[in-house]
C-alpha cells in the first residue's frame, strides 16, 4: 500500500498541499528482483502521476538492484520517495563500498554506475558502514531537463567515492597480510576486465542454468585482490609515474602503468577458500565461453595464468608458504602451445599464406599460428612445421609479450582494432632468442568457417632504419 502525506511546507502551484508517496519492498538476491524493483517503481509512479519520470528511474534503479544482486549477494531494499522530485534508494547489507570500474570504451561491464549518474538530476552513498550501505537517485526535479553534452558529462564525471571502509576490519576472524610480488599491470588489466565480464555472464547464466559454483565467495575474492592491484595502478598514473606499454607511435589505446609492483592484502583465514572459489567459477566460465554458452570469449592463457597465480598466492600463503613472484609470460607454456588441429581446419583457406614467395603469417582468433611461408620461417630460423600449431607468442620478444596478450584480448572482448592495416615497425624474436626490427602491415580475414584469421606480413627492416629506431627508442 503507498502511504501519501503531505510533504512539510510545500504545495503545489494551486497552493495546495504537494502529496509525498513513500513506498519500500525486500528483495532476494536474485536476477529478477530487478523486474519486482521495476514493477513497484511504475506502481508508484502512476499512483502519484509522474509517469513522465518513469524511463530514467526504471533504467537507473535496474543497474543499482543488478549490481547489489551481483556484487553484495545479499538482499535488497528498494524504497521509492515522491515529492517534487522522485528518490530511489538502494540498500544492500554488504559493508564493501561501491566501486565504479574505468574499463574501455567498448568493454561489456563496468558502466553501470555511471549511467546512474546520467540520467538522473542526482545520486550519492550513504549509511555506509558493517551493516551494509545504501545507493540512491533522484529524477524528476522541476529543473528543465539535462541536454544530451550534460548527460554525457555527468556519465564522464560520476562520483560515487566514499571514504575508504575495510571488510577485513569488521570481520571477526584474525586479519592477515599477503603480498603479491611482480604484479604485471597491463596483462592485469586485461584479465581483470576479462573476469569481470567473465563472472558478471556466469551470473546470469546460473540463472536459467544448473551451475554448482559460489560465485559470492568468487566475487568476494575479485574484488578484494583485483580492487587492491588497480588501487596501486590508478595512484601511480595520477603521480605521473606511468609509462607507456608499447613502443612510441603504437596505436594501441592500452594505458600507460608502472613497472611490475608488490602489493599487500589484508585477508583473513576465509579468504583462502574465496580465492578457490574464483577460480572455479572463472574455470566454468571459461568452458562455457569456449561452447559458446556466453558472450565473452575464453581467455588467452596468460590472463587465466595471472589469475590462478594470484589466487593460488592467496592460499599458499594462508598456508604459510612464502610468497612467489608472477614467474612472467617468458615461458615455453605459453609460447609452445601447439596445436595443430586449428591449423589443420583453415588449411584450404590459408594455402595462399603457405606457398606465398612474401614474409607472411596468419594466426587464428584463439592467437595460434595456423600458416606461415617459407620465406619467414627460415628469416626467423625456424622450419615451417614447427612454427605452425605455435602460438603468436612465439615471434613476440617477452618484454612486449603481455602488452600484445592485453591488447589482443581487448580486441577480442570489445571488437575495436587498432593495428589493421596500420604499418607498425617492431621486433620480433627469432627461434635462436634474438631480435629483429621489422615491419608489419596486419589484415583480419574470415573464412568460411565464421572465425577470424590475422596476416601478418612482416619483413626486416634495413640496418640503417634499424639503427635509427634504437637511437629514437
């Protein structure tokens, strides 16, 4: 029942007293307390007639609900206040604050909050502490309504920061210290955005699907891990300590970051069991990404890597065992790969790759080299049948290697390209562990079979340009 009173000191332009509708529901922590939260919004509305607010509030009370459900897994409570201008407020009983993710343009997560900010007049956190929090909104004010540059800049601007609260100090089970030694931060960057959007699709997927994962232990531990390495991240771009991951002149938008860090977490004995949680979740994830059960595609090997090290850190140090740094992407695991059934399946479209007289390769969606002529084969010392069925990885030196594996998944994650058909002069590694600068101009083809193909055609450049890159570098 919505409970109508007049609003203290106000009135309507007939001088009449302004109605004030108030009206609350708990939700449980699942997917479709979003649509309850929706039905009780038009309930109100339409009983106080301001329906005209309806849109925005709809649209902006759905990302906050979806977002408790996903990230407090608790439940949810949904008040709605009319008076001039209409407030929704959002009440979880998780005491973690909200976190509004900077992820790319084109990335499948992390807008949520910031499309609250657009489309209503105001928006704020507060009663923020052990017992939960509470996330709110107002639309409707009698100000005229924003234009679309004013949207889009509050989109740009949204604030949702809080003074800082740590989970760890409430909880009641001894807090420990572990350190994550070497972190790498643009390979990070690139899996985190991969398991967020990872995690984020096996949620909605649980829900129409029988899947035996604990995916609130899984998020408790992404975002502790994940949330602390991108602190250590954003603080040093903003003391201007950030170097760029690629070379000078490299379109590719990857961020500027510090050189591999340390960090420190606070944990407690339970948090070892979180971290196992997650990677079991983000191991079904990636099964059901590799059927093609959800709209993320698996991860390269070195973001699942990244990942496993820093939770199997977590518990080998609850364990007592010292910590090890990320051992890096230097490794024959990742550039061994081989897998000649992928090549084998595009053979008749990549003939073309195979016979050529040119320095060419391609490589398949899944990074794996599935042709390469003769002519660059033997540039690089490598025989034809054992490069192919290897993954790209192995003509990449090592210190570009994650650079090329975070912009290869976000290519992969958002569609966006910006190396095709750009000429690029870069190294590349031969077999013997030496280095050539050559040149590269990469074309996407799909064949038949619907799967992306990458060529590549890459020739040395002369040793007077060489000598001029080192000396630019």
């Amino acid at each position: 029942m919505v409970r109508v009173t007049p609003a203290d000191g106000a009135g309507d332009e007939t001088g009449g007293p302004l109605a004030t509708a108030t009206r609350s529901v708990r939700l449980p922590p699942d997917l479709g307390s979003a649509r309850r939260a929706r039905q009780l919004l038009r309930e109100v509305l339409s009983d106080a007639d301001r329906l005209d607010c309806l849109d925005a509030a709809e649209l902006a009370c759905t990302e906050l609900v979806t977002n408790a459900v996903l990230h407090a897994h608790t439940d949810v409570e949904v008040t709605v206040d009319v008076a001039r201008s209409i407030r929704v407020a959002v009440r979880d009983f998780n005491p973690m604050p909200p976190l509004q993710r900077h992820y790319d343009l084109h990335a499948t997560t992390g807008r949520g909050l910031a499309l609250v900010a657009a489309v209503s007049d105001s928006h704020g956190v507060e009663d923020l502490g052990p017992a939960g929090k509470t996330l709110w909104f107002t639309v409707g004010a009698p100000e005229p309504a924003r234009s679309d540059g004013e949207m889009v800049a509050a989109w740009h601007t949204a604030d949702w920061t809080v003074d800082a609260w740590s989970a760890a100090a409430t909880a009641s089970a001894p807090v420990r210290t572990i350190r994550l030694v070497g972190v790498p931060p643009t390979l990070w960057l690139a899996a985190r955005q991969h398991d967020d959007a990872l995690l984020r699709e096996l949620a909605f997927y649980r829900a129409s699907h029988p899947v035996d994962v604990d995916v609130a232990a899984a998020d408790r531990a992404r975002s502790l891990i994940s949330d602390a390495v991108v602190a250590v991240i954003e603080a040093a771009q903003r003391r201007g300590e950030a170097q760029p991951a690629l070379p000078s002149g490299h379109p590719s938008p990857l961020p500027a970051v510090p050189p591999p860090f340390d960090v420190e977490l606070e944990v407690t004995e339970g948090t070892g069991a979180d971290a196992a949680a997650m990677q079991d979740a983000l191991d079904v994830a990636e099964e059901l990404a590799a059927a093609g059960q959800l709209l993320a595609r698996p991860g390269l090997p070195e973001v699942v890597a990244v990942r496993d090290w820093a939770c199997e850190q977590v518990q080998a140090q609850l364990g007592g065992v010292d910590a090890s740094p990320w051992p890096g992407t230097d490794s024959a695991r990742f550039m061994g790969d081989v897998d000649v059934d992928a090549a084998h399946a595009l053979r008749t479209f990549t003939t073309e790759v195979r016979t050529s007289d040119r320095r060419v390769v391609a490589a398949d969606d899944a990074n794996r080299i599935v042709a390469v002529s003769a002519p660059l084969a033997g540039a690089l010392g490598w025989d034809v049948d054992d490069l192919v069925g290897r993954r790209i990885v192995a003509l990449i030196p090592p210190h570009l290697r994650e650079a090329h594996v975070s912009g290869f998944t976000r290519h992969l994650t958002t569609g966006q390209a910006h190396v095709l058909g750009v000429p690029l002069v870069l190294p590349v590694l031969r077999r013997d562990g030496t280095e050539v600068d050559c040149t590269f101009l990469i074309e996407q083809r799909r064949p038949t079979t619907g799967r992306a193909v990458y060529v590549a055609f890459i020739d040395p450049v002369s040793a007077a340009l060489a000598e001029g890159l080192h000396r630019a570098r």
